[in-house]
C-alpha cells in the first residue's frame, strides 16, 4: 500500500508525519489481499479548516483509498489533528471491511447444495 501525505494550512512536524504514517500503515493487513502488485494507494489530506475560529484550531482529515472496481472515501474533523486521524482510520477500517463483504465471494463449502 502506498501512502501519499498533504499538509493545507500548516507544516509537518516529524511526529506528527510519523504518527499519521503508523496509525494509517495499520490498514495494511485489511487490504494486503488485494495488494499483490502494489497498486493500492492511500491519499491523505489534513488541513486547518479555519484561522479564525473562536474556540481554537478545527483539522480536517480526509482520505481517498483506491481497491480494484472501487474509492473508498473518509473524511473526519476534530479540534486535534492526532483525534481526527483516529477517527480516519476507524471510519476507513468500516468502509473496507463494507467493501470486503460487497465484493469480495466467500468460499463455498463441497458438498453443501441449496
């Protein structure tokens, strides 16, 4: 699985970019199936969403995640960039397994007729 980051309204700092890089590397064993040749991609983006807002800063984290015949798409908002790219990652771990069990056929057992 590759992983493409962008940063909108702010810098990467090393933890930050390392901690997004081990929470979303963790949907690897979901996808690894369809991962044979290398041609899943991840594309995330987080940005700062206001400059102005009163209470604090807002992130937004979104993802585009590309399986064979389908993108998978999820976005999260949180007044924590780390909080939002939780979120991310929980809402992109249902949507695979939602792809999963849409497109994925499960083995038949021999011997069992219907």
């Amino acid at each position: 699985m590759h992983l493409n980051l962008k940063a909108t309204g702010f810098e990467w700092t090393p933890a930050l970019k390392s901690f997004v890089e081990k929470k979303l590397g963790t949907l690897q064993k979901f996808v690894k199936r369809f991962d044979a040749e290398g041609g899943i991609e991840l594309r995330v983006e987080i940005a700062k969403t206001t400059e102005h807002h009163k209470k604090g800063e807002i992130f937004r984290a979104e993802a585009n995640l590309r399986l064979p015949k389908e993108l998978v798409r999820a976005e999260e908002c949180a007044e924590d960039v780390r909080v939002a790219v939780d979120r991310l990652r929980h809402t992109l771990e249902i949507e695979i397994k939602k792809y999963k069990t849409k497109f994925v056929e499960k083995p038949r057992k021999e011997g069992v007729r219907k």
